[in-house]
C-alpha cells in the first residue's frame, strides 16, 4: 500500500512539473503583471483589440494570420497575450493591418497620482 502511495506520489510530482513547464504553456491566457508597467498595457490592449476583432469578425486564427503577415503560432502568441514576445512597434504594425488608422491611437492620461500613463486604444 505504502509503495503504491509513493508512486502515485511521484506520478502527481511529474504531472504538475509537466504543467509548470514554460513549453507547455502554448494555450494559456496571460494576464498582466500586478505592477504592470506603462508599455506592458499598451501591449496587452493590443492583443486584446485584436482578439476581439477576430471574435468580432468570426475570423479563425489562419484568417487573422494571412490578414497580418504572420504565422499561426504567432498569432497565437498575441491572442493569448504573450506580449514578452512582440515589441509595440510590431504589435501597432499588426493592429494597423487590421484597423482604419483613425481607429488606433495612443492616449496620455493624467491619472489621480498625477504620474503620466499611456493608454492604447484598438476599436
């Protein structure tokens, strides 16, 4: 009984070492960190925007793909908002394809603690 406790053990030990592992993370949603900079959210609210163009539009990933330039499992990694990935240059390049100029801006906002913070919008 003791051994079959250590195996089972074990097993769950590699299952969760499996899990934790950064390749095995192709379709995980990332989130913002806590004290996300500036330049970090202007990245995440682009993929979002381009997430819910595609969602939007009922486009699959190969359509939103051909439509920017890019490969599947790169435009997978800004679906799932793996902004470590893409610098914003690229990203707005991508938006652009996609949106009317006029729909991408960039927006500075005085915020209460009176700190500049830039804000990009996807519409």
């Amino acid at each position: 009984m003791k051994k079959k406790l250590i195996k089972a053990d074990k097993e769950f030990k590699n299952y969760l070492a499996e899990l934790e592992d950064p390749k095995n993370n192709k379709e995980v949603n990332y989130d913002l960190p806590k004290n996300a900079t500036p330049l970090q959210v202007a990245k995440f609210e682009i993929c979002q925007g381009i997430l819910a163009y595609q969602q939007d539009n009922n486009l699959s990933d190969k359509k939103l793909a051909d439509k920017t330039g890019l490969s599947i499992p790169e435009m997978e990694e800004i679906l799932f908002c793996q902004i470590e990935k893409f610098t914003l240059d690229r990203l707005m390049t991508y938006a652009n394809c996609l949106f009317a100029p006029s729909q991408v801006k960039v927006t500075i906002a005085t915020p209460l603690s009176r700190s500049k913070q830039t804000i990009i919008h996807a519409h």
